[in-house]
C-alpha cells in the first residue's frame, strides 16, 4: 500500500509541475537527483548538483564546449614574469540577484571564506594561494606560494564566487540558505525531494538566457524519468540515457539523441586502509578478477570505455597510453595471487577464507537511486565469487552511504578511519579537467589535500609527484608528470577504475534544441541556456482546462488505483 500512496503523490505533484507552461519561456527538466538548497556548502553531488550550482552561480574562468577555461567573471588578465602572480582584471557590468553591485572585494573574500572553512572541494585548491588582495574596485591580485599552469582551471574555473556582503557574517556555511549569485538564473522555489524552479536572471552580463523559467521535478527513479521524457512530460532530463532506451528515443520523430565521451568514472573503491585491502597484492588480485570489458558491454551495451588502470580517461592529451598494454583480465593470475596470500580453500566449497581459516565475506555497497552501478555491483560479485571471494553486496540510500563512506562528513576531516570495505563509486566529469585534480584524488594528506581520497591510499613517491604538476608552469611538464603519476597509479591500485560511460542525451526538440554537448560533460551546463532560441510554447492549451483535466485525469487514475490496491489487499485478508 506504501508504494501505491508514493504513486499518487508522485502522480499529483507532476501533474501539477508538468500541465501546459502559459508562457512559451519555461523548460521542464527532470532531475535524477535532489542537490538541497544550491550553495556552495550544501549541494550534494558534482552531477547533477554542481551544473545546478553553476546555473545561479558564477566562476572567474568558465569551461567552454572543448573542455577549455575562458574569461567570465574576469575581463582580463596578466601573470608575471615569474608565474606567481596573477592580476584579474573583473567585469564592472555584473550585478548580484538582489542588485548589489559585483566587486573584487567578493572575489578576495570568497578565496579567504573557502580556505578558513574547510570545504572538499575549494578548500585544497585554494591552499596555493599566498595572498589576495583588492588594488582597486574591479582588479584582484592573487600571488601563488608556487608557479602553477593548472591555476585558471582550478580553482578559478571551479570556484563559484560568494557575494560577501550576505556570508561574511555566516559562521555555519552548510546551514546558510544564502542562494543569491551573479548567474543566469535565479533560484526562486525549492521543495525538497519534490521540485525546483528557477527565473532567468533578465540583467545577465552575457545577455538573457534562452528559458524565461526552468521547472525541474525531482524523478530519482529512472524508469519514472525516462518514461516522463518519453510522455512529453519533461522536455529533458539530467541524467543519460540507460543503453537499451537509446535506440527506442532516437526512433520517437520529436526526440533528439546527442552522445560523446564523459570523462565520468565509475570506479570500484575499496578501502585501502582495511584488511585484506591494505595489500597492493590484493588489490592487485582484485582487479585481475573484474572483466571490464564484460561490464562495458553488460551495462552500457557498448556505450563506455574501457576503465585505465592510471585512471585517467583515454581521450585526455595527459593520458598514458602504455598503460594500454597493462594485463586487464587474468583471473587465473588473480586465483595464484589469493593462494600465494594464504587465502585458500580450506573446506573445498568453492569460496576462499582467511589465512587463520575463518569463513571470509567481503561486502560491496552500492546506491539504490544509480541502477546501472548496483547491476554492477552485482557483476563484481560474481566476477570475485569466480576466483574464490564471497562477496554481500549491500544496497543503501544515497545519503546512508555517503555517511558510510565519510564522504561529506560534518567536518570535512578525511584522515579518519573508513567505515566500509569496498564500494560502487565515481568521479564527475571536472574531476579530470587538468592534471593537477590528481591532487584530491590520490594525495596521502587527506585532510587538507588529498580530500577526494576516499580509498584512504597513501604513497609518499606519488605524492611527489603530484606536488611537482600543481608546482609547474610549463604545460608539456605537467603532462609528462601526470603520465608519471598514472604509472605510479597502475603500480600501486588504490582503486579498480572499470570504466567511462559515453553520454547519451535524449530531448524534446521541438520544445528547446539549444543544448551545448560540452567535452567530456555533457548536455547539462549553463552554456546550454546561453545563446540559444528561447523554448517554443508547450503543446496543447496554454491554461485554463487543459491543466486542470491533466491533473483531474491523473487523480482519477491514482483513485481508481488505490481502489484496486484495497480491494486486493481485503481479497488477500479474506483468505
């Protein structure tokens, strides 16, 4: 009966979300994803929350459709002889959504605000910084402790800048429901677990974006999702198209399918700071075992690369193309591997246990709201019960499982210990858009550094390494270095990278066909909202009755249906 109230609740709330727009301005996107309140401190993921982030929100430097930072917030720019000082030269045409005017004393105080409260993702990156200051209204100078070629890509193409006359007061920024940027789109409405509604920003500084309103119910299941989109529900939606819906949609005569690598990574993590896990030569086993060519082609029929063992994505001119030859799937190598460990068959039941004899189950978490990762999941189990390792995959509410893991802990301390063994998991796209992201990934200072290292790896040689990219000036050095860091990757497996999946974007065209496919992103950024045609008026009456039948017609269903669940459930009580 629970799962028939949740239908009507989610039928009603659509219903209302998606009736005729009465102006041709708004867009209708499903989310597969609520991202809380959209600050800096409290959206919840990079894909999609970031992208909604950066539709209120603003950086310096914006990535481009090739992947490419360029001017945004910035009008021009000058480095100095020795490539430690910058000088930004800041737009004086941009105005905070509630009219306060934009200025280089925000641009310091965000820098100072991110390095004095400790956040995951702008907090390291800032730490490069040896002094901001203002030398005039529009004009920043930062000067770096080291050289670094890296810096434009992050963190001034990543970090969204905070207007200071609303935080420099806020002593508790993840509880701050500060929502006010420069961006293109304003913020206006947000219910929880239900839908947000954004209102074009009309005194843009880059022009009026093309939506006069974006609508965006939240549709965390993705059959709901895709069959919304495939209703003409949503004119779009945020997540890819699973594999086997995308010939159905480029079939359907008003969809468009756009595709293109991701550098998304969908990783299995394991716990290097854990038994059996804290031996490179279990991993090592672990990662003969997995066949990531059977899961390219299991879960995404193709539509994905191969995962490489320095993790980073083929495509990426840093890529290390001998880890090409790297042995991928060997699992006769990975059973004498477990025997030379001592882990063996003791009881000859086909499953392997600990060298002290004790029955041995490793668990593997996975999110319930990511279908294709808990099939993995499944996949993995059985590609290790084949060399001999019992694996309970343990499946967990998205939240549930960060917690589990220490990703977004309360106070962003990542030397703790790691509460799991391994776990389904990945990086969003921007993760890989320069060398020096290595940085957060692998760093064995986790704290103040290493802050995406949930693996919990550390290794002096790699941090060196790593260090010197973020350190160098040069472009072709940093390339050369990250190449070092990928062998150095390969060798060690702190994770099993197992691949990348393509991005297959499905959308109403005749509604809006001004999506921008950015490199290794995809369709679900700003760019796609600046530039374009606005939206075409929706289908069908503008108002009036043909919302109202639209809602009475799916209330009448969700009736008739809780009905039908009563009737069967007193046909069951009468047996």
């Amino acid at each position: 009966m629970w799962k028939v109230h949740r239908w009507l609740a989610a039928s009603i709330l659509l219903a209302l979300l998606v009736s005729p727009a009465t102006a041709s301005g708004r867009l209708r996107v499903g989310l597969h994803a609520d991202e809380s309140t959209l600050t800096p401190y409290s959206y919840v993921t990079g894909d999609p929350g970031y992208n909604l982030l950066l539709f209120v929100y603003d950086t310096l430097f914006q990535i481009n459709a090739d992947g490419v930072p360029e001017p945004w917030l910035v009008e021009a720019w000058a480095w100095s002889e020795d490539g430690r000082q910058l000088t930004l030269d800041l737009r004086a045409d941009v105005i905070w959504h509630d009219g306060e005017p934009f200025t280089a004393a925000d641009v310091v105080f965000t820098f100072d605000y991110v390095r004095r409260y400790a956040h995951t993702r702008w907090t390291g990156p800032a730490q490069a910084i040896e002094r901001i200051e203002e030398a005039g209204r529009h004009r920043v100078v930062i000067t770096l402790r080291d050289p670094s070629a890296g810096f434009i890509y992050q963190p001034l193409a990543d970090q969204p800048i905070m207007p200071k006359h609303l935080w420099k007061d806020v002593t508790d920024p993840r509880t701050f429901d500060g929502r006010i940027g420069t961006g293109p789109f304003r913020l206006v409405e947000y219910v929880p677990d239900q839908y947000y509604r954004f209102e074009a920003n009309r005194q843009y500084f880059r022009g009026p974006p093309a939506a006069e309103e974006l609508v965006m119910p939240i549709i965390k299941d993705s059959t709901a999702l895709f069959t919304a989109l495939k209703a003409g529900e949503v004119d779009a939606v945020s997540r890819t198209l699973t594999p086997e819906l995308v010939g159905e949609f480029s079939a359907l005569p008003r969809m468009r399918v756009v595709s293109g690598p991701l550098t998304v990574t969908y990783l299995l993590c394991l716990n290097n700071q854990v038994t059996p896990f804290d031996d490179r030569d279990f991993r090592r086993a672990v990662a003969l075992a997995v066949d990531r060519r059977d899961m390219v082609d299991t879960l995404f029929l193709g539509h994905a690369r191969l995962g490489s063992p320095g993790w980073v994505h083929p495509d990426l001119p840093w890529y290390h193309e001998e880890l090409d030859r790297e042995p991928a799937f060997d699992p006769d190598l990975a059973r004498q591997l477990l025997d030379r460990l001592g882990y063996l068959d003791v009881d000859n039941d086909g499953l392997r246990e600990w060298p002290d004899g004790r029955g041995m189950t490793l668990a593997l978490l996975a999110s319930s709201h990511d279908p294709i990762r808990l099939r993995g999941a499944e996949l993995v189990a059985a590609y290790l019960k084949a060399v001999g390792l019992r694996v309970n995959v343990v499946v967990m509410e998205r939240a549930s499982l960060s917690a589990r893991i220490g990703w977004g802990e309360p106070d962003h301390d990542y030397s703790k210990p790691r509460n799991y063994e391994m776990v389904m998991w990945g990086w969003s796209a921007p993760v890989q858009s320069w060398p020096g992201r290595m940085l957060g990934v692998f760093h064995s200072d986790h704290r103040n550094v290493g802050t995406l290292n949930l693996q919990g790896s550390s290794d002096p040689l790699l941090d060196t390494v790593l260090e010197q990219i973020v350190t160098t000036a040069d472009l072709e050095r940093q390339f050369e270095l990250a190449r070092q860091a990928q062998r150095r990757i390969a060798d060690t497996i702190p994770f099993v990278t197992l691949l990348y999946p393509d991005g297959v974007y499905a959308f109403n065209a005749e509604a809006y066909d001004g999506w921008v496919f950015v490199k290794g992103q995809g369709i679900f950024n700003k760019l796609s909202f600046l530039g374009g045609s606005p939206p075409a008026p929706a289908a069908g009456p503008s108002s009036g009755t043909g919302g109202r039948v639209a809602v009475i017609a799916l209330l009448l269903l969700a009736v008739v249906a809780v009905g039908v669940a009563w009737r069967r459930r007193l046909a069951v009580s009468a047996r």
